[in-house]
C-alpha cells in the first residue's frame, strides 16, 4: 500500500500539539516529527496552517435502528459517509436486544434489570463498561399521562413529562448501584445539572463515573419546543428533551473541569414524515435528532474559539477520552507512531453554515440549521485512506471495519482492587453458642 | 378540675425564653406570665432554677410491634410510661399494614407502591405529609447476599449490607418521586451525611423536605458491631445501622442549620433472648433499639451543653418542629395559653447515668448503657395531670388520649399553588393537521 | 389610654394562624384569641378577610445619609412615614461611623478592621452581632479602574465592576474571620449565589451565619443597567448591583429552605438630579435604591401569592427573623399578651400599581414603577395608634421611639460554649528541656 | 555519547501503558516499541517484570533556603541526590525574594501584593501560572498569640494556630482573584477539605485552577503533634500543618477525580537541632519536613498497591501533570522518542521500610521512619545517564540542567480568549448629556 504524508500542520492530541509532518504507511501512522522524509512516491497533503488530529470518535449513534415503529433514516453507509464529512472516523452505534419493545417496555426492561442487580454486577466481572440512559420510567411514564390528561399533546408534552430530576434522579441511583458492584458507569446523554451534579459528586467522592453531554444540549434548549410550529418542534424531540438555558453552563464547566469527558450526538435520525408519527400524541413522535456530520465543526466553534476549551481538550472529548474509556487507545484516540490513520486536517479559518441543503445526512432538516461555523475539516483520513477531501466523499460502502474493545482497562483493575481493600471481614465472638 | 401554678421557671419555647409562671386549669394552659396570681386551691409546682418546656413528643415509635417474627417488648403501656419519665408527652406509633410481611418484602412492597407512584401523589392530594423509610431494598438485599456468601453471619454483616450510600440514594429518590407530586416529604432517621446531604440538596432547590435523625445515630456509630459479644453488638442492631462517626457531624450540623428538624428515636424495643433468634444469620436480628425513655436527657447533654444548640432549638427538635409537620402545633409543641398543658419540668443540674437497672422499658439491657447525663425532667405533666414526678410514677394506663392531625399544613398549600405556576400549557401551533 | 380592638382576622405569627381577635391597651397587645370581650369605649378596626400580621421591620435603611457627597433624599421623618404606609414599623437605619469617607476609603477601612481581626473578636465579647457588607473593595476598586480603561463610564460600568465573585469570595472571607473568634455573623443584602452559597456553607458546617436579601434583588436584575436611558440605569446603581436572573433562583430557594432568614431593602433613595452627580463616572453616582415603602406588597406578591413561601414565611423573614436575630423577639415580632402593639392589617385581596406618582417617600422615581401588587396594608399600628389607615398617613413627626437591643442571645452563647469545648490545651512532654 | 536500550519492560505513560523497549541516544529517547534492535555497543538494562515511567518531577522543594534564622539542611547537592534514590529526576524548588524575613512578614507582603493585586494581573500578562501559598496570615498571627495565651508553646500549638478554614479562606480568596484577572492558578501544598473544596468549586464552575496535595497530608495526620516527645512532633511542623485523618479521604478523592492534579513533598528539611530554635516558642520552630526521597515509593504503596490510583495516574499525578502545567510536556513527563530520558525502572515487587538510617538526605529522621513500601525504582536516569542504580547512586555534582519554562501554555491562552468574550461593553444612550 502506498505511502502518505501530511506536512507542515501542528499535530493536535490531547496533551500537547506541535508542528510535525505524519507519515502514514497502508493503515497505520510510522512515524511522527518535523520535517520526516517522504519515501518516494509518498502522496502529500499539505497541511499548512491547519491541525492534524484524530479523527473524531462519536460514541452514540443509533443508525438504521427500528424503534417506535419506524426505522431511523440515516443507514449505515449514509451515516457514516455524513461522519466523514465532519471528521468522524469512528462511530459507536448501539446494539438494542429487542427493537419492537415500546420505550416503556424498554425503560421497564432496564429497571427491572437494574433492580435484579445483575447488568453492572456481571459488568464488573467481565470487565465491562455499563452504560446507562438515566431517566426515571416510571415516574415518566406518570408525568406523561398527566400532561396529556392537561391537554398537551405536541412536542412540549415531551419536554415537560421529562423534567431534569427525572433525570438527576435515575443518574445518582445508577451511580449507587454500579458503585456497589465495583464497576465504573458511563451516563450517556448527560443533558442536565441535576445528571452532571450527581455525577460530579460521584467524583468527587472518588468514584469512577463517566458523564458525556451531547453536542445538541450544549447548543440548543428548551425554547425550541414552543415554536409555533409543530414540525419544527417535532424534529428537536429526544430524550432527554433540551433543557433550559441554565443547564448548559453547568455542561461546559463540566467539560472545562474535567467532570464530564465526551460530547457525542446520539444520532438517531428520523425524517419529518416519521416524527409525524406523533401527531396526536407527543409519547408516539420518533425520538431522536441529527449531528454526527455536524458535530466537530459545532464544537470548535463554541469550544475553541470561545476560549471555553483549549484545542488540546477539544481532541479529548471528541477522541482520546471516549478510546481510552473503551480501552481502544492509543490505536484510536492518538496520533503517534503505531496508532490507526484516523486523522482530521482541520482548518481553523474554514467556515461553514450549516444547512439540510449541503448535507450528507439522509434527513429532510437539520436542528442547526442556519448555526455559522468557524473551522471544519478540510481531509478526514480513515485508517490510512482519504475519505473525504475538499467537500468531495471518497470512501466507499464497506471500506469500515469492526473495533474490538479489550475488557478490564486500568479503571476497571484499579476499582476491583480497592473494592477488595473494604471487603466484608467476621468479627470473632465468644457468645455466639446459645 | 383543680388549677395547678408553676411558678418561677423559665419558660423555653421555640423562639424565645424567659422567666414566666404558667398556669393550668384541667387539660389546658390558661395564662402564662410573670408572677401570675393562682386561684385558691390550686396546686403548685415550684420550678425555681428550672426550666419549663413543651413536653417531648417523639414522631417515630413502634411499640407492641409485631414484626419478624416477635413482638416488640414495650407495649403501649410501659412505652409511653417509660416516656414521660424522660419527658416526653406525646408519641407518633407508627401502624405497619400487615406486619406479617417479612423486611425484605415490607421494602418491595413499598418501592412497588413508590413505582406505582400512587402514595405521594395521593398524599398531595390529600394534604398529608409522605413519610419514607429510606433504604434500596433491592441493593440491601443483594448486598446480604453477598455478606453472607464471605461467610459474615454476625450483626456487622447487618451493618456491611446497609451502607450509608443505600440510604443516601433511596432518600434522594423518595424526594424526586414526591416532588412530582407536589407533596412536601418527611425521612424519617436520617442517618448518614449521604441522607443528609441529598435533604439539604432538596431544601436548597426551595424544597420541602424535612429530615429525622434519631438519638442513637447521633451519640452512637458502627464500631458497636465490632464488639466482641454477639449480644452486645446484635442489640444495636437496627436498621439503619449505626455509621461510621464522620457522619455524626453532618446530622449535627443539620440540626444547628436547620436542615433536619427532628430528634426522635424509631423505638423498637426487642430483648436479648428476642435478639437471639438471628443467631446464625444477622438477617433474622429483630431489628430495633430503644430511646424513648432516654432521648430528652441525651440530646440535653450531648448539644444544649456542649453550646451545639440553644435550649430554644432543644425545644424545636424535641417538639416544637415536629407539632407544625404535624399540623397540631401549638396545641402542642408550645406553653402557651390555650395549649394542651404538657409540660417537662427541667432541672438543668439534675444528673443521671443511664442504666437498664434502673430504667422502666421493658428490655433487659440499655443500649446508652453508662452514659452520664447531666439535665433532666423533674416533673413531667401530661394534659394537666402529673404524669411522673421526682422519679414517681403517677400515670395510670389508659391516661392518653388520640390526638387528630388536621391535613393541609400551611406547607402543603403553597406548595400547591407553587406547582400550579408550572403547570404544563399547551402551544398553539398552525401545523398540527396534516 | 384608650383601648382598641382588632376584631374578626386571622393572627399570622411566624409559626402559625388562627382567627383571634387582638385587644390593645396603650402601646401593648394584652389579649389574643377568639370573640375577645371589647372592653367598654374600645376603638374596634374590622378586620374580617384580613390578614393581622406582625409589623414588619426592615433591619437595613440609610435615612438623611451624607454618602458620596451629598445626602439621601428620604429623611427620618418621611422614610419613615413611607414606611408605615407599607406595613413597616420598625426600621434599623446604619450609624455610619464618619461619612465623609470616599466609598472605597469606607471598605478600605472596614478591610484595615477586619484584618487587624479586632471588630469581630470584640462583637464576640459584647455580645453584639457583627454585620458585614461583603465586597472585596481592592478588587472592586481595581475592576473599576479596568472598566474605566475600556471606556465604559455610565451605570453599566458600576455593575461590570462588581460581579458576583466579588461579593461571594468577601462573604466567604467574613464567615471564616467571625468564626475564629466565635462570633455569629450577619451578612447583609446577600444578593447572588456565590454569597448565598458561601453562607449555607457555612451553616452546613454548623455554623451561625445568617444572609439578608434585599427587595430589588429578588425580583430587579442586571439588564436594567442596560436600559438606554442613563436615568433609568442610574436609579437602579447600588452595591451590590442587581444580578442577572439566575441568581434569584438561589435567593428564593434560601428564603425558602432557611438558609437566608430575612428580607430588606437597604433604603437610600438619592434623587435623579443626586444621581446626575455621577454622569461623567460611575463611580460617582450615589449608591441606593428606594423600596422601604413597598418591601411588603412586593414580597406577598412574589412570594406568597406564589407558593414560594407561605404567609408564616412571610412574616418570619418580614418581621419575627430579625427581631430575633436582634434579640428584641417577641416584643417585636409577634402578636401575643405583652407584645409592642406593632401590627399591620393586611387585605389579601388589596391590590395596588407601585408608582412615584403616590408615593410617599421623597424621590422622584421609584425602581419598582407599574408593578402590580396583590396584597397590601389597610391599617397600620406602630405601638398600638394607628399610624396610616386606609390611604391616610396619622403618624406624627416624633412619634418613634428607640428601640433597645439587649447582647448575648441565646445564639451567641451557645457559641461561647462550643468555642471553649475545642480551646487549645497543651501537651505535656519529657523532652522539652534541652 | 553512546546508546542505551531499556528491555523488556511495561512503558507507563500518564494515558497509556504497553509492553516495550525504550531505546535512548545521549539524553534523549529516540525510539519505543516493542522489540526495537539496540545498536551495537548500546548498553542494556533489562527491566523484564518492571514498569519504566517518567522520571518524578517534584514542584515543589526548598533546597538550602535560608528560612526562620538558619538553612535547611539538604543542599542541591544531597537534596537531587536524594530524589534521583527515589526516583525523582527534577525538581522546581522555590526562589523567596528575601528569605530573610519573617513568616509573618512574608506573608503580609504577600497579602499586600495581592491586594495591589499585581501579581495575579502580571502572570496574565506574561502568561505565567501563578502560585499560591494560601494561609490568611493575618488571622494565623491573631491565632498564634490566642494559643500563646493560652499557655501552649508546643508544636501543638502551631496545628492551633493554622485551622483548615484559614487555609480554606485563603485558597478561595487566591482563586478569586486570580479569575478577575483572567489568569490559572495553582494552589500548592492543599492540605485539607476546605482548600480542596474552593479549588474543586473554582473548577466546577469552569476555572482553571489546580491543587497539589503532599504526600506527608496525604499519609500523616494531626495527632502527631500530640506526640509525648517533643523532638517528635516539632519534626513535623511545617506550614499547612497536617490534618485530622478525616481531611485524607478528601485529598485522595482529589486525585482520583482529578480535582486535584499533583503530588509533591515541599521538601524543606530541618535537623533537630534546627527544630529546637523553637523549643519555648512553637512560631520559631523552622517549618518543614522532608519527602522528596520517598514520595514515589510512599505513593505507589499508598495508591496503588489499594487501588486508588491506577499506575497511569501514578505517572499523572508524579510527573505529567506537573510538565503540562510548567508547560514542558512532553520534554519531561512523557517516554516517547523526543522526549528527555528522564527515566525510573520501576519494581512493584521490591519492599523498602522507609528509615533515617538508610536515607540520603542530610537530616538525622524521617518523618515516615517506619512506613514499609512496596514498589521502588531500581534504576533512575537523568538525561539518558545512570544516575542511580541498584541501591548505588551515580550523579555528580553539577550533572543536573536548568529546565526552561515556555509561557502561555493553551490554558492561558484559552483563558485570555475567554475573558475576552465577556469583557466590559459601553452602553449607548440618549440622557448623558444634562
């Protein structure tokens, strides 16, 4: 396979950047340095004033899946091509046991799984990373017929029948319970202060738990419900819903401070057609909206340019942090000698408006539309090949491959070890006879 | 009925102190004031030095309790005489729907009724107050398990299986569940910071929770079941356990901020040979400690004198505070004209070292066994009539009387109306029809 | 004198209502409960729907203060008649030691006291409650000079140059000075979540530490200072400014949870033409905003027409709070036999526009102008004459009294107490002769 | 100058560790994998069954500081020959502008400094990290002369005189105002829950600030000043003074959730004879202690031997967090070609018990005499050279460098664009001119 060379960018990762030229062989990254040889007939792709970092890992798509009756529009080869024109190399779809359950069925499921306190119990035995979508069923699933015996029955029903708390709550209790077992957590869509506050305090108190916002609670809030007009609020619905303004500041300071590690998308995408589903009855509306396509470009520009995150972390929550939570790192998550060429080059004077009109993506709309972005990619390399260059896709259907994901990282060895420290011990008696 | 006069105490309510005599007629307090005139013929009780206070009630107690398989050793009688010998007048027994239930299925019967999200709401619309027992059944009883299969079949496994974040997360989850509803919340003996602190959450969100920690978690922590007689460590043996002694500052610094509100003592008083029936496995230790007869004098000494409280918040937490959750204050919880004449006569010289020997609880043995006290009742009146005087007593089974609690404290209605501000409202939108 | 009777309302103390009737004798309450006998000749005020609350006191005014070089338009005289005619009858207005100091001298000399550690140790020692106003003034000072350096002069530049932090990082400061040397501490208006947060922080931990929010920052925030006309924003400048709007959540939720106790307004109402002093500076516009006169409609509104508090909430953090923090409970602060007359008659349905155009206090603006209250005073007593009925101010010039304030609350030595539990002790060795 | 290959051991990095060989050319490594053909004539250390980590960097050291009347008793020489036994390749020891003034004058400059408030607005300038020692000095004095007259001279008395809640004050006031000027801050020697507290808040909120905990409050609490022997608790004397036990969960939990991001020792060591300056007065009793021997083995035995830390945050905590902060990474602090070889071969079977007897540095005890460790370096290098080995050490005098600094790292940097967004904005407006 042919050699690669990117020269001249400042290589990006998430503890140090600096200027090198890469020099890529078939799939892999050889060598990493200032001003390397190219071998002769090496491609070059000039990176000048650009970043060359790891492609982005979006740990939370849900592409083709049955759910609520319908079929998540974006496919596998679309979703995937809509990743690589943002800078994503990496995607992790979500495997449903039983896709025909009713959400309900499914929160139910979940609850009565936790409550048989074998999912994080078996976790920490196999190694296992559990993660949870932490929102309180049952107390939901009361909320929603209130709000509906109230007469609301478009997309703000949604909001309201799934208020923070809910969530906050369903957070703290998975914490106790993977806390109990000896297994670190990772909260998914983290959307809300209640949710990060108890995972903060988890933190705090030394535990190991995960907390990941997506890219659109970070941007878009709860005033998107209220449109006058039920498409547009039809397509924002998810779950957990936007949240009030408020919310999002306790989000960056997590990312800021560490207490929140990822942004991904939860990309489920469902077209307006489908979200008309729900019609007349918020509970039937498909859940889920867009953003693997959009969300490196959106996050550099209210991260980085804001001052809010240093490049160097925007790489860790949109790469190294979720490898190394997957124990994938450094293959994915780095670049260094020996790591996978996954690699964004990234123009930070590049701009961009989002739009439905310019998108990969297979849907009819798009949440962000109209949000002006200030840096995108200009090349995403997946292992080693050019996918996507210039607004021109390359990569074909099939060219992906499967990650394995190695059990115990040093999270999971660490935990066992300590749990081990402050287990049970009898206490000898002499009056124990009758 | 014949007058009786106090004369020249200090008069200690709630909110303000000072020297006052307080005159009864029958059941009542009919004026309370300086150097009152008395009716002729009417008693008199000199309270010079002393302190004159609301008499104690205690909101937590199961006397003549059939539970696991025994029945609790104070029965209505001697509970409430062993009462107003430590000066306490009024007791909240708590009526178990079908004591048969074994503990475990007592949990899972509540967290169905919590899940079934029936109680709290029904409490809200009643306008009564949502009490909870605070532990996750589930995790409790997956915990034994686990204690048990490491071979620890002694009262510390009962301790090892109920760690304090069990408590912390169903309380935290309790005030979730009632503040969908709208009801204000009652946790009855908060035990550890993990409790205290998710209470203290709640109330600084303008929620109305209030927090109960008893008597022996504040004085007494876990090193007990570490004792080397099982008898002596199985005594202690009540759920929840006793902590670890860094969680007595944080119920302390509740009772001084005002966080948690009431001292009581969930008494449940089982005998040793009562005890003994968990010999071989701690799951089977009738649960409970007794307190009642002992409260008023421990806390006396362990915060009036010690300057963690001030006699007036004495009077809050014994009394004062648990009459208005109660909706029956000041009827009771307060000297004043027009009160119910319960009164404890406190002598703040008055020292007694606390031992089963000389005590009238029907058990044989005191878990405050040897603490010395250094303030107590002197006289204690119940409804007009001397009740226990100078270590006598002169009440007579069958003296109590059933006190109503009027629904919708003043707590209550705002919260309702508070509610009503956020109440879901539905968008008006043009394209809702297809 | 002659007597007067309150007939047919409902007594609200600050811990609990019920219909009485309130029967006067010279300046004191002498009886308190149902269908009370009129003695012949009393005068009888109807207050049937009527709410018969304590008068409120506001523990925070600046009356005829020379400040900033010139002098608050409200005098003893008229502040007060302002007063009454809201339901207030009692004020604590500042001594202030030599007000010819610039405002920055003023902190600088408060901060020179502070750190020569001798105000709080001698509050301690008399008995006294410390105050603080709780900014860092070398900070505040410096933000000044920087906001003048970008060329911001007006209102806005007074606000820039407070933030939060300022206020929060001072509160935190003062907590922990008064603490060592076992002083309480009140923390006057505490106006936004890093102050309010640093105070229950301190309770949390045990301490008594007490926060008064003001009126204007409860329902006024930051954006008025960025009003287009600079006499709209100038009116509005005092210190602390008014916040942006996510701090009131925190103020009410510490009204609501205890742990800020009292409501008051800091009332210094500086003329238009006086503000106009400061057209060129920020730092020149006199500092304070009227709201004696309407701190109590306002409150009722916001707070308890809204479930925020309940009406015994209201009368706590109006009235019984501070007059037991003060030490002066309950001859102010609550209606019972041997209270000061002080009482206000309060009609929930009364409803009323706050405006300039009628109002009494002397300014020619009022911050609050076109709210619209629910809720408002139809008599007010101040020792047992009516000082302002039904629209008609009756008070006459001279008719206030002062009011002693005795030291060593119960608070206070409960603290002294504690202090000396933990005093150093030294320990004793064989080594210490070399 | 000649190569060097490591073999066969486990490269630890701060976020990664695999099995390779590290292969060093002079000072530098130029190249890790697994494998890697050592150039002939290159020396060998075969490291099979150990971990090869970064060098230790210690930030914090006070080699041969004339301090309190006399010079701590390690000179550079002794001082980085006794870091090199432990594994600790550099160290950042501290320039006092004029160590000839007292304690107390020191730290009233420093409070003076900050209230100019210069230095924290200069760093931002200049894009330095500024440091705090964070004591409120002026309450410490007051303290000091409270003990004193309280008869207690011992070094008990110097714990007394220096409370968490000074040190609390302090590191939240530092953090302040640190953040108005729009500069990171890094707290050294954080010692208790208070301080830890302010910084984990500081960053909750967003701020960059970081904490270092030493290893003497991370494994020694207060009790030791209540020693019998007062060579023994003199000994132990530096500035913050150790803590009760309670405060350790808080500081390890800080590390584990990265609130608090390095572990260093303030290595200041002082004979015994030196002690006894302050044998009638505990302020004249030369603060400090030593450490910077055994930190490395002391922490891997403390951390993660129980599993608190896994061994990449070993490295974190030791050595790369601190090289990101100086902003040196990955020079120091990383194994990676490029990188300097500064190098620990790492044995996590080796035990040592820490003991005077066997150390290097100058002083005749060891605050951890005693203290067995398991886990120990068995080859340090410095620069690519074998500086220690074996138990043997082989630097000389003068082989260490100067380390340059670059300023504004990217958190700097992020920080200024941050501060940026929110600066002042004049309003404009029609009524400024009269």
């Amino acid at each position: 396979m042919a050699s690669l060379i990117i020269r001249g960018g400042t290589v990006v990762n998430h503890d140090h950047s600096r200027l090198a030229d890469v020099l890529i062989d078939g799939e892999t990254i050889v060598a990493l340095g200032p001003a390397i040889d190219a071998p002769s007939g090496a491609a070059i792709i000039d990176a000048g004033g650009c970043y060359v970092m790891p492609g982005g890992i979006d740990p939370h798509t849900h592409l083709e899946l049955k759910f609520m009756g319908t079929v998540s529009s974006d496919d596998f080869e679309w979703g995937t091509k809509a990743a690589l024109a943002g800078g994503t190399t990496m995607i992790v779809d979500f495997c449903i046991p039983d896709p025909g359950q009713s959400m309900l069925a499914a929160y139910q499921d979940w609850r009565r799984k936790s409550e048989k306190y074998n999912s994080f119990a078996r976790c920490a035995q196999l190694g296992a990373m559990p993660l949870v979508h932490a929102e309180n069923g049952d107390v939901v699933a009361r909320m929603q017929e209130a709000v509906l015996g109230r007469g609301v029955t478009g997309p703000e029903g949604h909001a309201y029948s799934r208020p923070p708390e809910v969530e906050g709550e369903a957070t703290n209790r998975a914490i106790m319970i993977a806390d109990m077992t000896g297994a670190p957590l990772y909260v998914v869509h983290t959307s809300c202060r209640e949710s990060h506050e108890a995972i903060a305090r988890a933190r705090a108190n030394g535990k190991r738990v995960y907390g990941e916002p997506l890219i659109q609670h970070l941007l878009l809030d709860a005033t998107e419900y209220e449109n006058s007009s039920w498409n547009h609020a039809a397509r924002r619905v998810m779950s957990p819903p936007f949240r009030a303004k408020a919310h999002q500041d306790s989000l960056w300071a997590g990312l800021q401070s560490g207490s929140l590690q990822v942004v991904a998308t939860d990309h489920c995408a469902f077209t307006t057609e489908q979200k008309r589903l729900g019609i007349d009855d918020f509970r039937k509306i498909p859940n889920g909206t867009g953003g693997l396509e959009d969300r490196m470009p959106l996050l550099w520009t209210a991260a980085v340019n804001t001052g809010r995150l240093t490049k160097e972390e925007f790489v860790a929550v949109t790469s190294s942090n979720i490898a190394r939570i997957l124990n994938i790192y450094p293959k994915k998550g780095r670049l260094a000698a020996g790591s996978d060429a996954d690699i964004v080059v990234w123009d930070p004077a590049a701009s961009k408006t989002i739009s439905a009109n310019s998108q990969l993506s297979r849907i009819d709309y798009n949440v962000f539309e109209g949000y002006a972005c200030t840096g995108a990619p200009v090349v995403t390399l997946s292992r080693g090949n050019i996918a996507w260059a210039m607004g021109e896709l390359r990569a074909e259907k099939g060219d992906g491959r499967y990650v394995e994901r190695p059990p115990f990282s040093p999270v999971h060895v660490a935990n066992s070890t300590w749990k081990q420290q402050s287990a049970p011990r009898a206490v000898r008696r002499a009056d124990v006879t009758p």
